[in-house]
C-alpha cells in the first residue's frame, strides 16, 4: 500500500514538472520511472491537462497547439519544415511511438478530441490541410498525403513540384485498419471503416465499410454482423 501511494505521489509530482523548461525532459523520464511502458504510461497525461509528452519524444514545430490530456509517446516526432502550417491537436488525443507529423509549404494538420494515432504512422501535410475529426481510432503504419507530385517526362523526379487537390478531410467515429494509406483529395465520411492495407483514393460515405486498392465500399455499418478483419486498438 505504501508503494501504491508512494508511486502516486511521485509521478504526478514529476508530470507536473515535466512542462517546465530546462528540464522538462528530465522530468518526465522520472515521471515514467515507476509506471510500465507504452500504454502504460498513457494514464500520465490524466494528470495534468497540460498532458504528457514522452522524454524520447522529438517536437521541432513552432505551429504546435496542443489541448489538453494529450499523449505524445515515445520516438514520436512532429516537424515544421520550411513555411510549413500549424498542427492542432485536440484534448485527449494519443499519438503513439514512431509515429511521424510533419508540415511543409502551404500544409497543416488538425486532429480532433480523443482521436487515437498507434505507433508508426505518417502524417505528411504539404500544401494542402489534413483533418482528422474526433474520436477516429488509427490502426499502426497508416499514411496521410494531402498533396501530389508532378510527373512531367521534361523534367527529372527530383525536379517535380508538389500541388494539392484539396487536401485529406476524414470524419468523426472513423476507424482505419492496419497500413491504411489515404491519398490527396479523399474524403472519409463520418463512421466510416476502411479494412487493413486499402489505398483511399476517392470518397467513401457515411458508416461506409471500404477495403481493398483502391477502396471500394462493401456494405454500411448498419447491415455488417462482424468486423472487417484488423482494426486499431482503441486505447
């Protein structure tokens, strides 16, 4: 009992100081000393609306905003390249280890409350804007690419110029399978389930339930018994 209360004290003691700078780092590598990793350590931004960010996390983004309780896990990294937008994230969401969001020229990136990103995703906004909405559970090694690369035979690949079709908007109570990739120009309805391994390339609708490459639609929420095979975890 006296452990129990003991560890109590001592983490939220640390998370508290874990915001401050210099030593924000060291901080919360002591808040994390007596709680188990991954998941585990998801409880410590309940403690404190200021949330928690990981020690071995990397945050190189001026355009931060940040509400509160959310979790920034381990080797996570989010980005400002060149001219690059704001990324908003709303309370409570959980980005996962390896997890990378970057924004280049013209990009940004908005995630909506209580919105779950699971380790090793990519979130790369040039150009256009990428909206996630609220409560969306994101299965591990999913990708966001709100923008295009030219492919003009007059000029090498490297040489091409990126452009945007409108960008990335996906709605609220969505959930993506394992290595989901969704491409410029997509718009995922509010409820949707896009199945592991399909390419987003169009729209799919409300409560629609979408696999394959690219995704085609193969019935509604509303008419499925079961699952569609992997899907993210919901912590």
């Amino acid at each position: 009992m006296r452990f129990y209360r003991f560890r109590k004290v001592w983490t939220r003691f640390w998370v508290k100081r874990s915001h401050a700078r210099p030593g924000g780092r060291i901080a919360a590598f002591l808040a994390t000393w007596l709680v188990p990793p991954f998941y585990g350590q998801i409880a410590l931004a309940n403690l404190d609306e200021r949330g928690f960010t990981a020690p071995g996390a990397t945050i190189h983004h001026a355009g931060l905003v940040l509400g509160q309780h959310c979790f920034i896990g381990e080797r996570v990294l989010i980005y400002q390249d060149d001219d690059g937008g704001p990324v908003t994230l709303g309370n409570g969401v959980h980005l996962h280890r390896e997890s990378v969001i970057q924004t280049g020229v013209g990009g940004s990136v908005i995630i909506g409350d209580d919105t779950h990103v699971q380790p090793r995703c990519q979130i790369s906004a040039y150009k256009g804007c990428l909206r996630i909405g609220k409560r969306v559970e994101i299965a591990p090694g999913c990708a966001f690419y709100p923008y295009n690369h030219a492919v003009d035979s007059r000029r090498s690949i490297r040489e091409q110029p990126i452009y945007t079709a409108g960008g990335i908007s996906v709605g609220d109570d969505v959930w993506l399978g394992y290595g989901v990739i969704v491409l410029d120009g997509v718009e995922i309805g509010n409820g949707a389930v896009i199945g592991a391994g399909s390419v987003v390339t169009g729209k799919i609708p409300d409560n629609a339930i979408a696999v394959g490459i690219p995704a085609r639609v193969i019935r509604y929420r509303g008419d499925a018994d079961h699952g569609v095979g992997d899907v993210a975890d919901k912590r």
